[in-house]
C-alpha cells in the first residue's frame, strides 16, 4: 500500500492494552532466542555446561510458561486479535484489512490460540510490525536516547 493510501485509511483501535501485547513481544523474543534442545538426555548440570542449556528450548522454560500464561489470560476477544496482529506483522493482510484478519482469527479459533503464535518463528516481530501499523510501539525501559 503507498503512503498516500495508507493515510486515507481509518485506523482501527485496539481493544488489547499496549502493555499487555508489549509484555507479549518481549516474551516472544526471549522464547525466539531459544534453540532446539540439542541434548534431551544430558546427565550434565547447569554449572558443567557452562549455562548454555539456558538457550535451549526446554519443555518447562520459564520464558515459555510466561508467554503460554501471557496469552492465555486474555480473554477471547483480546487473543483473536494478537493473531490478527500477527498476520498484519507478516504481511497476510494490512491494516485496511484488519476486519477480515479479526473475523478470520475468529473463524478459526479453536482454544488453542497460545499453540498457534508460538509456532510463529518471528511472533515478536510479527506483533511489533503489527503495532506498527496502528501508529503504536513498544519501548525498552533500558534504551537511552
């Protein structure tokens, strides 16, 4: 879409709160930053191993269970629209499309909404692209101007 289209469009507003889907992205990026875990029956400790299996994508990984509690505490309305985010981050629609991408997230939801956006490999890009296109973002609490 050109610029010019793009401003002739009327931005939807969210119903999800900004620090909620922020809370979301950031935990996405930790869960993204996570491996395959590449020694399933590892005798080894923490300590031998010099932490690295912190990297790894374990069954019950903290930042795996914040991201799986995070979505699943929004209410359905609240998760059908992360999805649609999530397209609109991808590319699968753009924001004059945002109707369709809800009623689509609707049409396909099946409770289990937190199994499908970890299958994302880039969720917390996806969702950050997808603010991005409603005029909103995040901020990290640590950057410096």
């Amino acid at each position: 879409m050109t610029r010019a289209k793009a401003e002739e469009v009327e931005v939807p507003t969210l119903i999800t709160p900004t620090d909620k889907i922020a809370f979301i992205i950031v935990k996405a990026r930790e869960f993204d930053a996570k491996e395959a875990d590449s020694d399933p029956d590892s005798g080894s400790n923490p300590t031998d191993d010099g932490g690295a299996d912190v990297l790894e994508d374990k069954q019950g990984d903290q930042a795996r269970r914040e991201l799986i509690t995070a979505i699943n505490d929004l209410n359905e309305d609240e998760q059908m629209e992360l999805v649609a985010l999530a397209w609109l981050g991808r590319g699968t629609y753009d924001i004059s499309e945002w109707k369709d991408a809800l009623n689509t997230a609707r049409g396909e939801h099946n409770k289990r909404t937190a199994r499908y956006l970890l299958s994302l490999p880039l969720l917390g890009d996806y969702l950050e692209e997808g603010l991005d296109a409603f005029g909103e973002g995040i901020s990290d609490e640590n950057e410096t101007n």
